[in-house]
C-alpha cells in the first residue's frame, strides 16, 4: 500500500492524467486480489472481511486525495472545509465487505456556492471506475436524505449502518444527527415492513441442500435483521452491545462462532467462482471443501455441508429469540397466535408436557419458549420419565408442532437419540430437497394431514398403539443415513431401540423394524419395475405378507415422498402406487405361490449379504439377481448359485458338470437348444429321481438331472459323448408311448399371468420323460421351470410353462396324446 501512495504522489507531482493514475491503483489491486486466495488460508472468518474493507477503504480514500489536488492544486482547503463525505453503507459499512460484492458508497454534500461539488464527485467516481472497482454508490444532499430514506426501506436500512470514510467530519457531524432523525422516525412501520421482507426471502430461500447465505434462512439478512432493530431502537453499534436481557452471553458466543464460519465459507465462494456467489451450489462443493481444508470427498464434502447447515439454523434461531425481545412490542400481533405457557418451567419434561397439552391441533412455538427449551434443566440423556413424556407426544393428533419445537430449539437429536447422526446431515441425491431432519419432520407432517382420502382412511383404520408406531417409524425411517452400512438396516436397529425406550409392544417393534427396512420397496417397485408382472407383485408383497402390513406400508410411502417435495407424489405416483397396493391385495390371496416367492426373497437375501457376492462385477450380481425361477434360489445354496452363475458368464456354447459319488448327477447349461428328450432316451435305463429346469438370463438355461443310480467310471467317457451329441441334430425318435391315465394329468392355463402349469402324477416308467420332453418340443412348449420328482415308483411332476401359446392352445391334444 506504501509503494501506491509514493505512486500515486509522483504522478500527480508530474502532473499526470487521471487515467494513469487509476491503471496504477488498477494493478495494484489486481495483484492485491491474486493474493487473497493466500491470505484467506491465514486469516478467516470476519478479520478478513475487516483487512479487505480497510483496504478499499485506503483506495477510496487515495481517490478523495487525487480528486481534492486535481480540483484544487495547491490551494487545498482543509478537509473539513470542503462540503463532501464520502459514507460506506451496507456489509462495506459494517466492515463485512466480501471480495466480489458491491462496494456501496454514499456522497454526501452540501450545495455551497463556492464549492464545485459535483464535478469533485464525478472526478472521484471516474478514478474509482477506471480503477475497476464495482460500486454501487449514491449521491445525496444532506438535507434529502430523510426524504430517500422514507422512500425505501433497503435505503433506510442500508443508510443505518452508514459509516465515515473520508472528507469533512464536519458534514459528518449533520448525517449523523439526519440519520438519528430518520432513526427515530416512524420505527413501528419501517419494522413491520423489514419482517414482511424478511418472511418472503424466507419463502423464496428456504434451508435446502443449496442453502443461500446471505438471503435464505438463518443467512446474514437474519443476522443484520437483528442489528438493524438493535441500531434502530437502541442506537448501538454492535449486536454485542445489547442489553444482556435481549442478548443472553452464552447464546451470543455460539451465534458468533456460527458466524464467523459463514463469513469464511462465503468468502471461499467468492475466491472459487471469481464472482459474487453466495449460494452454496453442489458443484463448487468439492472446491468449497478443499478450501477450507476438508477432505475433497464425499466425507469431508458431507461434513462441510452439515456444518453449514447447523450454523443457518443457529443464526436463524437465535436471531427469532432476539427479534422478539427487540420488536415483539411494536408488533403484538407478530407473536399473538404463538404459544408461550403461562407458567414457567424449569425442567426440560415439565415444558414437553406443556407442549404436548398443546398438541390437539397444529401451533406455532413462541421464540421465548424457545429460549425456554434451550435453556431447561435435563438429564444428561433421557430418562425413563422424558420417554414416557415423548411417548405421549406420539399419542398426541398434531405431534409434528412439537417436533418442530425440537428441531427448531436444536434438541431433536437429544429427545430423539436414534436421529443424532441425521441432524442438519445433508442429501446429495439429486432426489431429495431437504437435509434428513428436515426432511423426516416434512414426512411426519404429511402423515398428520393425510390429503389422499383413500390412503386417510387406511390410517384411521389403525389402532391407536399401531398409529404410534407408525408414528415413530416415520420419524426414523432415514435414521440411518450417514453410515457406511446400508441406511435400511441401521434404521431398523435404531428404531428397535428407540421403540423398546418408548416402551413399546415386542410385535409393534418388529413390524415397525420391517416397515423401516423395506421403507423404498414400494416406490421403487412402483415407478421402476413392471407392477403388471406377477413375480414383481409377489417379491413385493412377500416382504409383508398381510393386509394391516401393506396399509402400513402404502401410508409410510405416502408419507415418505410427501416430504420430499411438492412434485414427488403427483397424479401418476399415485395412479402407480394405488395400482401395485391393488395387485398386491389379489395376490394375498395366492398363498402358496407368496410362500413360495417368500422364501425366494429369503434366498436372495442371504445371497446379497453373502461376501462371495458383493465381490463379483455389478452387472453379474444383476444378471444373478434377474433369474426368474423361485426353485433356483430355493434350492441351490449361495455358494452354488454364484459357482453356476460364473460358469454361465465364463462359458461359449455350453458347458456341463458330472457328480457320480453316490448317484449320477448331471447339471447342463446351454446358450443354444439341448436335445433334452434324445439325452434322456439314451439313458433310459437310468431311473431319474428328479429334474429342475430354469432359465437363467438372456438365452442361457440351466438343467440339472438326478439319476437313481451312479455309473461305473468305464461308462463316463460314453457319458460326455452323448452330452455332446445332444446339442447336435438327431433324425426324429420313435419312443415308447407311456401308460397314463387321464386323471393323472391335470393343466392350469391360469395358474398365473406369465406361467401355466401341468401336473403329472403317474406311475414311473422308463422313458417317459423322454416322451413328454420330445411332445413338448414338437409343439413348441418352452419349460420355464421343472420340478421331477419319483418316489416308490411314483413320479410327482410339476412343469412352469410360459404363455407363448403353443401350451394353452393345445392342451387337448398334449393330453390326448399321453393318455390315449
């Protein structure tokens, strides 16, 4: 800065022209800024919004100088004595100026004859100008400036926090006394007129995942709120300076430490963008981070985030208890509807139990009550006495203002142990809007004030105790979130907790715990899988397997993308949601086949959890995860499914594999055609016990065949010959006819919406899988699934068949050739 003042002196002492003298404050303020990024990782917070105003100070200041010596020469008067002050206003007169934000500058003068005040102000702004600083400046006379502040209350505003810069005190001396005029003018309306504002940039800039920290909630516009009405009707300089009545110490301490992390991180903004930004957008996140040192990724990423968070929602909440105390007489009606108990209460249960009588319909909390909350006596964590009071809260037909009491005192994680980790924790899924508090709060809201008539009456159809639970789980449903396990079965774990403190019953815990882990089955089951395909139903309803169970889940979904946004749940979610509730009624009425695919999802479950399986490629594991056939997950351990399932992925045309300790078994998988019924005529002689078909993915088919007998070792080679001969053409066969009665043939065209079924229950008789096999291929039969079973010379068989037409259409005939 010494070096530009000795620059500037030897210009003008050379009598320079104003332009060169602004390319030198011009370069030095483009080198000045290219170290900030440097000085910014040293200092932080407000002292260096202080260094860099005082600097733009010290420039405004040189061109006050330049400006006075061009006009005057060597004839300068005393500051004093020439008619103009120079006034910062707005965050450049609270010494909060940020690197990219206008630089709001006020010319105050006085029209004296023999002054040429407005060229001394144009000379002044042409320098500031050139120099390529961003002004957002005024010009006034003294005795305008109760009229402008009367026309604007952002003027109004901007002009109580003026400060002297430069030029006569004098001057300085009549703003003063005109700004505590305009200070003392009609307080009552410039107050209601600043809370209107305040309320719609709340509206326009709620706290989302991009939080806006100088307009949005619990921003610096909440913080300056507070000064201005401190300034307004106390005259004092500093929120700190209120009477400690208004301004609790220990609350002060933390509403400044919360501040002070704002100013850093918007002043990060400004440096990454190179521009004014004061939204905390997602995609300057990684950058934000590694410039306030922490960790680059997605961790140091949410960290930051949830800070961010906490500090907006500190500021918002303190600046409500001190506005209240500030302005709560001039604006009675503010506060009116607001609750605040007659009786105070020391005690943290005492005051929930206030809340609670509170709670037969939706209230807004009063801020004292809030300072209450804040300040009660409590244990260290809730005792039995505080659960009993919560279970209460439960209970109560509009418990969601209470909640929000909590969440907006910042007790929630304290009252609500098992959402700890979830407060102010953000969510970068391009899905949800809110952080996870907020958002569960949003749901519980929703699941209050039921706007679906049908889904309203499936919840007043509950029980009291199930509403509760219900309740609770919807509270906890994302309770889990922020954990390197899977959110789902850490919410479950956290709400059996919770649940059991509350005192719940042992099944309603269990039902809440399973709700809780399936919590996204039905949405993503609704909007992205085919609901008119009856697997996709069954796999659905079999992770509940009731009635009360699927109205529960249908209003925890409800509830949940409810509180997402106002475009989640819309006519087609709906449309989509009612439609698999539907379809997932008619097939509880389907038991057999719910149990069947019930212990399909048991298998699967099991698989997933399995490390063998988390460690093959994703597109695998989905390949695995798509086979249709329950029997396949059913019977075949983990193990041998992921060793069947590589052997599909690794193999060309077909490969197969042979077990002969005890009894000859045969597994096959195939991408093209199998000659099943010539294989099995060639070993006729063999009895097969049992025989499972199932299609794999894409082309692929797996066949495993059980035979009575083993074979001796000399006979194999013969084996792998006739395995390969069955994937090459054979002239047709003429095989025996089986001896079948008509009554042991029985055929459901509707056994389902993709499958029809056939039973044979016959006496077992060589070659008569051949048989059916090679009638079936004939007419174009495709074996979905098999199950061969024989038995004391009885053979139980049961085919899955697809519904391509060529089985339905020729049922008489398939019978009329194996019977007659």
């Amino acid at each position: 800065m010494r070096a530009l003042h000795a620059k500037v002196e030897e210009l003008l002492y050379e009598n320079a022209p104003q332009l060169e003298i602004a390319k030198a404050i011009k370069s030095y303020l483009k080198a000045y800024f290219a170290t900030l990024p440097e000085t910014f990782a040293q200092t932080g917070g407000k002292d260096f919004l202080v260094r860099h105003t005082r600097t733009i100070d010290t420039v405004i200041r040189l061109a006050y100088k330049v400006a006075v010596r061009e006009m005057f020469g060597p004839y300068t008067p005393l500051k004093n004595q020439i008619p103009v002050t120079l006034v910062a206003l707005g965050s450049y007169g609270r010494e909060q100026l940020c690197l990219h934000s206008d630089i709001d500058l006020m010319f105050v003068y006085e029209s004296i004859e023999g002054y040429a005040t407005q060229a001394l102000i144009e000379k002044m702004l042409y320098l500031l100008w050139d120099s390529g600083l961003k002004l957002g400046h005024r010009v006034h006379e003294l005795r305008d400036l109760p009229v402008v502040a009367r026309e604007d209350i952002t003027i109004k505003s901007a002009l109580l926090e003026s400060r002297f810069i430069e030029g006569s005190k004098f001057l300085w001396t009549g703003i003063e006394n005109s700004l505590n005029e305009i200070r003392r003018e009609e307080p009552e309306a410039f107050i209601r007129l600043k809370v209107e504002e305040r309320r719609a940039l709340h509206q326009r800039y709620p706290l989302t995942m991009e939080p806006h920290l100088k307009e949005g909630v619990g921003g610096f516009r909440d913080a300056n709120m507070v000064f201005w009405m401190g300034k307004l009707l106390y005259n004092v300089p500093r929120i700190w300076d209120l009477n400690e009545s208004i301004v609790d110490p220990e609350d002060y301490r933390e509403f400044r430490i919360a501040l002070e992390f704002l100013f850093r991180v918007r002043t990060a903004l400004h440096i990454i963008a190179g521009k004014k930004v004061d939204q905390v957008r997602l995609d300057l996140l990684p950058e934000l981070a590694d410039l306030l040192r922490y960790d680059r990724g997605r961790r140091g990423q949410l960290r930051l985030a949830r800070r961010i968070i906490g500090a907006l929602r500190t500021i918002h909440l303190y600046s409500r208890i001190w506005l209240e105390r500030l302005i709560g007489d001039y604006l009675p009606e503010l506060y009116s509807e607001c609750y605040l108990p007659e009786k105070q209460h020391r005690k943290l249960h005492s005051l929930v139990e206030e809340l609670n009588r509170q709670a037969d319909r939706p209230f807004r909390i009063h801020p004292e009550l809030l300072y209450a909350l804040i300040h009660a006596e409590r244990p260290e964590r809730p005792d039995r006495t505080l659960y009993r009071t919560l279970l209460h809260t439960f209970e109560r037909p509009a418990a969601t203002s209470v909640l929000q009491a909590f969440v907006e005192a910042r007790l929630l994680g304290y009252m609500v142990p098992a959402m700890k980790k979830v407060i102010d924790l953000p969510q970068f899924d391009g899905y949800h809007r809110y952080p996870v508090d907020r958002h569960s709060i949003e749901c519980f809201r929703h699941l209050e004030k039921i706007e679906d008539p049908f889904i309203a009456e499936l919840f007043d159809n509950l029980e009291p105790k199930e509403k509760v639970m219900l309740k609770v789980a919807v509270l906890l449903h994302d309770a889990g979130k922020g954990r390197k396990r899977d959110h789902h079965l850490v919410g479950a774990s956290l709400f059996r907790i919770f649940a059991q403190k509350l005192g719940m019953e042992k099944e309603l815990i269990e039902i809440g715990a399973r709700l809780i882990l399936h919590h996204t089955l039905m949405s993503v089951t609704a909007q992205r899988e085919d609901i008119y395909s009856e697997k996709v139903v069954l796999r659905f309803v079999s992770r509940f397997g009731s009635k009360k169970l699927l109205d529960m889940i249908y209003i925890l979904t409800y509830a949940d993308m409810k509180g997402v946004g106002t475009d989640v749940y819309n006519s087609h979610s709906a449309r989509l949601l009612r439609m698999l509730y539907e379809q997932s009624l008619e097939a509880l009425n389907h038991p057999e086949q719910l149990s069947e695919t019930a212990k399909r999802v048991r298998a699967v479950d099991r698989l997933k959890n399995s490390k063998a399986f988390r460690e093959l490629p994703r597109t695998l594991q989905n390949k695995i995860l798509s086979i249709s056939s329950n029997a396949f997950f059913i019977r075949h351990s983990t193990r041998r499914i992921i060793a069947i399932a590589k052997a599909a992925a690794k193999m060309e045309e077909y490969t197969y594999h042979l077990s002969n300790e005890h009894n000859l078994t045969v597994e096959i998988i195939r991408r093209h055609d199998l000659n099943l019924a010539w294989f099995l005529h060639r070993l006729a002689r063999l009895q097969v016990v049992s025989m499972e078909i199932a299609k794999l993915w894409g082309d692929l088919k797996y066949f495993r065949i059980d035979f009575n007998d083993r074979l001796d070792e000399s006979e194999l080679p013969l084996l792998d010959e006739i395995i390969h001969g069955s994937f090459t053409p054979h002239p047709e066969m003429k095989l025996r006819k089986p001896l079948i009665k008509a009554e042991e043939v029985s055929c459901e065209c509707d056994h389902s919406r993709e499958y029809a079924m056939m039973k044979l229950r016959t006496a077992d008789q060589p070659g008569l899988l051949a048989y059916l096999i090679a009638l079936f291929d004939r007419l174009g039969v495709d074996i979905a699934s098999a199950k061969i079973h024989t038995i004391k010379g009885r053979v139980n068989d049961l085919f899955l068949i697809e519904k391509n037409g060529n089985f339905c259409h020729n049922i008489d005939k398939i019978i009329q050739e194996l019977t007659e």
